[in-house]
C-alpha cells in the first residue's frame, strides 16, 4: 500500500465511531439497492458486501435474506468493530478490495454502494469481482 490507502483507512478509522449519526445517504441508498433487488427477484445464499463500512446494507440483506452467508469487507478495522458491536450475523474481513483473498466461483452476489471512488485500480477490482461470482451470481 502505498501512502494513499492508510489515510483513507486512518480517515475512516477515526470517523468510526460516529459514522452512522451522519450516514443518512448511505442510509437510504442501502435501502433503495435493497428495494431493486426485489425487481430481480433472486435469493442468495453467499453475499459479498464490498466496502460494508459499519454494516448498513449488510443489515437490511440479512433481514431481507434471512439465511444467507454475509461476508462483510471493508478497508477499516473500526468499521467492522461497529458492524460486529451491531451483532450483524455476517462474517467480517478487514482487506482492500483491491486485493480480495477470495476464491473463484464464491458468492451469488456481490454488492457495493459508496466504495470504488476509493480504489486506485477499478479494473483490478471489477475483474475480482468476476472471479468471486458464481457462474449465475449477480454483481450489484
């Protein structure tokens, strides 16, 4: 990494704590993506949450899915703290979605609202993401 990742990690690292007394657009951007998936009419059973943050939209896909596997990523170990201290039933990774150490053919979807602003190499992310989704998965 270099200097630019640890500031927006350090960035949102300290923001943390009172992120989601501020997060009203994330807020309701989450729920209208969860609202289109509804139109698509799919029942996942392994969610790839890329940028979870402090688990927003992780929160709403386990009340709408309410057996699937929620994997939660997000560049900020704080942010996952606040998501796990949230009891979100969701398992936490703390890695750049730059560099996903995921396996091929993993998820049935993969979802993302407010992240890939902050990557340098978009075109590396959205060919992880390819690799990630099964053969039918939807990326989101």
């Amino acid at each position: 990494m270099d200097n630019y990742k640890p500031r927006v990690r350090n960035s949102f690292d300290s923001k943390a704590k009172y992120y989601d007394k501020f997060a009203k657009i994330q807020k309701l951007v989450a729920q209208r993506m969860i609202e289109r998936l509804e139109i698509i009419n799919i029942t996942p059973k392994r969610i790839l949450d890329l940028g979870c943050g402090t688990g927003i939209l992780a929160r709403l896909l386990k009340e709408k899915y309410k057996s699937c596997n929620v994997v939660s990523v997000d560049l900020s170990l704080r942010m996952l703290k606040i998501c796990k201290e949230k009891k979100i039933q969701s398992s936490l990774l703390c890695c750049d979605i730059e560099d996903l150490p995921l396996r091929k053919n993993s998820f049935d979807l993969i979802i993302s609202s407010f992240t890939f602003h902050w990557c340098e190499n978009i075109v590396k992310v959205l060919k992880d993401v390819e690799k990630c989704l099964d053969e039918k998965g939807i990326f989101f």
